[in-house]
C-alpha cells in the first residue's frame, strides 16, 4: 500500500479526492490536515465521510506531512502551497499539487496574474505539468506534478492536437466556457449565494481570470509559438461540470471529418478522453474523469466543444491519474 497525505483537507477538491482514494486499491490514507478546524474528525467536516474515513484533521507541519507520505495532495490555495511544497518535497515524499502554484513558466507571468511573488521561482518553468494524455513521460519521472486548472484541461485537451498538426490558427482563438458553482471553492461568495446565482447564468473576470495564462502557455508546448486566446468564463446554475466551446480558425480549408479524425487519432488509446460523435452535455461525465470532446466546423471556422466534471477530471480524478502515473500502477486504478 503506498501512504498518502491530504493537505487543506476541508475543501470541494480535497473531499473529491479522498472519495476516489478510498476506492483506490494500492492507498492508504494516513494524514489529513487543516489548519482551522482542530483536531475534530474530516467526517464532521464532510458527513458523507462517516464510516469510511474518521481520521483527525491536524495541523501538522509540513516534514512530518512528508515523513508519514509517499505521496501528498496538496489542495491549499494559491501561494500557500508554494511556502509548504519545498519543505514536503525536501522530507522525501512526491507531490501533486492542485494549486496554480506550479502551473505557470515564470515568476513574471505569476506576479502578473497573482499578485505575489512566487515563493518557490526556482521550480516554474521546470516542474511537469499535469495532463498524462499530453505529458506522460515527464510526469513518470516527476518529484512534483502541477495539476491542471479545470477550465484549463476542457481548452487545451481539444485545442492541442489541432495546433501541433498546424490545422488552426494560434493568433485568435476564443474560449467560452460554463461552470458548476462548486468551481468557486466551499468558501462562501457572494457570487456564489444561491440567491445569486440560481435561476441565473453569469459572466466574470471577463479577460483577467488566471486560467488564461495557463491555457495560453501549455497549448504553445503544441503550437511552436505562443497563441492569443480569449477566456470568458461563465457561472451556471449547476453544482459541477464545465461545458466549453472553443472557437478556431482553420489554417486551409478542412471538413468536419478531418477535425474530428485529427482529434481520434491524437486520443486512441486513451482511457479517459472520449471523441464523440455527438454535442456532449455535462451530465455525460458527472461524477466520472472522462473529458468528452467533439468538433463541427461552421461558416469556415472550427467549432470544438468539450465537457468534463471540474470536481473529478478538472482536479481530484486528473490529481490520482497523475499519482498513477507518477507510482507505475494502472492508469485507471481508483478512478470513476
């Protein structure tokens, strides 16, 4: 059994996660940490825990975290996780961390978008990031994987193939996506009040959310140059699910099947990309870590929709794909 640690273990993500380790046949959880609630048990925090995961939550520092783990989910926020990560990784055990922390190539482009200085710089640029249909081979050999934002994943995985085979152009590509509430995280907003967001559909951090830099910077890896997009992110009526629609335009002229056999032939064999023939709806990958994708092309542009459930294939179901890869076991093991 390999020991694994969750960090923040009170959030939307870290509940995710423990979820699909405790079906994960090779784990053992054996530490869950918070700093604010003491050391009550993570059941009383998350109730659909009861009878399956009754450990304390501790404040433990972080040596002790990596002593007792082979593995630590660090699901702290932004900046948080980069004062801890080195000391983890320092105390021997290997990390998946779900902040953007180490998503990002350059202390610059995070002070930009975050606002802080980067507390651990040395790493950006040089820690894998964690998407194994793209970047398997760095991520078996990874100390520290950066797991993917969850509007993120839903642009790059179809955006990818397209532009490594030049089919569309980099210097204009739009991305529209819709997400569940539960993508704002458990602390309360007013954004996120259910007098406020249900019964509605709404627009935010039009041209300034964060995953903007990190879609731009992973599908240039796959474009030879660093593309211009446009992120509009959207707030739905719904606990979980990310629907996006990507629009592109084609480099020569390409029908529907050229679109869609690219996007077949980059995803064959992979377990948890599915290529369909249909307009995907959120409810297609609930609860699951399938991101579905298809393609149409209208009135001379590409038009690629893609669905995934933030909670599972945005963030914890992508975190134990990457623990996966990163221990040699079975792709799918644990997962939905």
């Amino acid at each position: 059994m390999i020991d694994v640690a969750i960090l923040g273990a009170t959030g939307y993500t870290a509940l995710e996660a423990m979820k699909i380790l405790l079906r994960h046949p090779d784990v053992r959880i054996v530490a869950v940490t918070s700093r604010q609630e003491g050391r009550t048990p993570v059941s009383s925090v998350h109730p659909s825990l009861v009878g399956r995961l009754d450990l304390p939550l501790e404040d433990l520092g972080p040596e002790e975290v990596g002593s007792r783990a082979a593995c630590v989910f660090s699901c702290l926020p932004h900046c948080a996780s980069a004062e801890i990560v080195p000391r983890v990784l320092a105390a021997g055990a290997r990390v998946v961390d779900f902040s953007a922390d180490y998503r990002l190539d350059d202390a610059e482009t995070y002070r930009e978008w975050y606002g802080h200085e980067h507390p651990d710089a040395d790493r950006l640029g040089r820690t894998v990031y964690g998407l194994p249909e793209l970047f398997r081979d760095g991520i078996r050999e990874a100390r520290l994987v950066a797991n993917p934002g969850c509007y993120s994943t839903s642009a790059i995985l179809p955006l990818a193939p397209l532009l490594a085979r030049g089919m569309i152009e980099g210097d204009d590509i739009i991305v529209d996506s819709k997400s569940g509430v539960s993508g704002a995280g458990r602390t309360p907003k007013l954004m996120t009040h259910f007098p406020e967001c249900n019964e509605s559909m709404s627009a935010y951090n039009v041209g300034r959310h964060r995953h903007t830099p990190e879609i731009e910077q992973v599908v240039a890896r796959h474009a030879g140059a660093r593309p211009r997009v446009i992120f509009t992110p959207q707030l739905a009526p719904m606990d979980r699910g990310i629907l996006s629609t990507i629009y592109a335009k084609p480099t020569r002229t390409l029908t529907e099947r050229d679109v869609m056999d690219a996007l077949r032939d980059a995803y064959a064999g992979e377990r948890f990309v599915r290529v369909v023939d249909h307009l995907p709806g959120t409810k297609d990958t609930v609860d699951t870590n399938f991101c579905d994708v298809t393609a149409r092309v209208v009135g001379g542009r590409i038009l690629l929709i893609s669905c995934l459930d933030n909670l599972v294939k945005g963030a914890a179901g992508a975190a134990v794909q990457n623990f996966n890869v990163l221990f040699g076991l079975p792709e799918t093991a644990g997962l939905p």
